[in-house]
C-alpha cells in the first residue's frame, strides 16, 4: 500500500509522460494499491478545481475528474482514527503520515521529500519516496 501525494498526482498530467504519471498508471493498473482518507481526498478534489493550474494539460476538466475517478475506484479506503500532530514542520503535510500510518502503507510517494527528512516522529516501515524511486524499485 502507497500514499500518493496531490503533487504526484498532478504531475501527472502536467507532463509529458514522467514518473508521476507511471504512478498513477500503476496503480491503475492495481500493481500499487493507493490508500485515500477524507483529507486526502478534500485536497485532491480542491487542487483538480484549480483551472488556471492545468492551463497547459491536454486533458480537459471531464476527462481529468474521469482520471480521477477511476484512480478512485482501485484506492483503498481508510478511517484515520489517531492524529499524530505535530510531526512535520508543514502542518498540511501530516494527513499523508497519519493516513500511511492508518492504511499500514510502506511509502509516501511525493515530490516533496524534503518536507518530511525532519519528521519529528519516525516510523519504521514507512519510507518517503520520489516517483523515480518508487519506479526504480
């Protein structure tokens, strides 16, 4: 089990192909399994309605939420019934840890890890990895 950042997902259809769309592309596939939770899923949904950020995406707003919507589908929904707040220095942030901690996930894919290297709280099993890195294992 993964959790995929909103900027991986995004990337996704930034790009020309990528990392982050072979993200996204396996779990489609279900060779990952994506945990979504009710924040993750509330910043996903606000980032998708930000017109201007996807000026220069091929793929117009319906054909975006169908993306969506089918990543959706293969997710595995979890409950997060324990806050670890304050973990990380970004307070936005700390919804991927306790939905990674909540869903038993080995990586948080993101673009981003350097917002996690100073995670106050550590937990073993869970690694932060760019999309690169996740494809390369």
């Amino acid at each position: 089990t993964i959790v995929v950042d909103t900027d991986v997902f995004v990337a996704a259809f930034l790009g020309p192909g990528g990392s982050s769309r072979e993200v996204i592309r396996r779990c489609l596939k279900k060779e990952y399994l994506p945990a979504m939770g009710s924040a993750l899923l509330s910043e996903y949904e606000a980032v998708m309605a930000r017109e201007r950020l996807f000026a220069k995406c091929l793929l117009n707003s319906k054909e975006r939420e169908a993306v969506l919507d089918a990543f959706l589908k293969v997710c595995q929904w979890t409950r997060i019934y324990f806050s670890w707040r304050p973990n990380l220095r970004d307070e936005s942030d700390n919804h991927l840890v306790e939905l990674a901690v909540a869903a038993s996930a080995g990586v948080i894919c993101t673009r981003n890890v350097r917002d996690f290297a100073r995670s106050e709280l550590r937990f073993e099993h869970l690694r932060v990895l760019r999309p690169e890195a996740l494809i390369r294992e």
